[in-house]
C-alpha cells in the first residue's frame, strides 16, 4: 500500500491567488505536486475589480477539462463557434484548440483540470485560424 502522492484540499481556509489571467483567481487544489506535474487542477473564480480581456489563444495541453460551479462564461470556439457554460456545464477543450473568452458572470466559479500542468499558452491571431 501507498500514499505517495495523496492530497486532500478543503474549501474552509483555502486562499486564492492570481495566476494566468489578471481577472482571476486560482485556488491550488494540491493536484501538482501529487502528481509530480503531471496533472493539475485549480478552483478558478472572477477577481473582483480587474477589467476583463481576452485575446485568441491555444494550450498545448494533453488535456483540459472545465466545470462551471457557480455562474456562466462565454467562449468563442475554432470550429464550435460561440459556447455559453452555466452552472452544472462541462466542456472539453481538445489540445491546441483555438479560443477566446467572451466574458463571464462576476461570481463565476470554476474546476479546471489539466495535463500536464505548467501547460504554455500561445496568442494567436484569430480563434478561426
């Protein structure tokens, strides 16, 4: 038997800080260093008083998964076109999936797993390349 690489993360206390974007907020679920960077998983919610803005961009991701906990997000998909996530909704961004953000509920609230984590991200010029 082993608990090499066991985690339990617990809403009372956790703190939230800025990551990726400016207008959010991540809470670290302690996936990372679990797994030793092979997957990570975040909390992600709207910071409150950061101006929103989103350019075109992919992940070179192996996987990215996002469920809507509490409010709503628009994006804009390459080939999808526009997708609007509510409470409850879940979509799967495949690798190198060309997007932007449309804009969001201020009270959205977010799980986001992804592989591998440290994933990079690249601006591109359009979300139909």
């Amino acid at each position: 038997m082993t608990t090499q690489g066991f985690v339990a993360s617990h809403a009372e206390g956790a703190t939230f800080e800025r990551g990726l974007r400016s207008f959010y907020e991540y809470r670290d679920l302690g996936i990372k260093n679990a797994t030793s960077g092979r997957v990570d998983a975040h909390i992600i919610r709207a910071a409150a008083g950061k101006e929103f803005s989103s350019q075109p961009h992919l992940h070179k991701t192996e996987f990215q998964l996002v469920y809507v906990l509490k409010g709503w997000i628009e994006f804009e998909y390459e080939g999808q076109g526009v997708v609007r996530l509510e409470a409850g909704s879940c979509v799967h961004q495949p690798p190198n999936i060309r997007h932007r953000e449309l804009g969001h509920s201020p009270d959205i609230e977010m799980l986001e797993v992804v592989l591998p984590a440290g994933f990079p991200t690249e601006e591109v010029p359009s979300v139909q390349g």
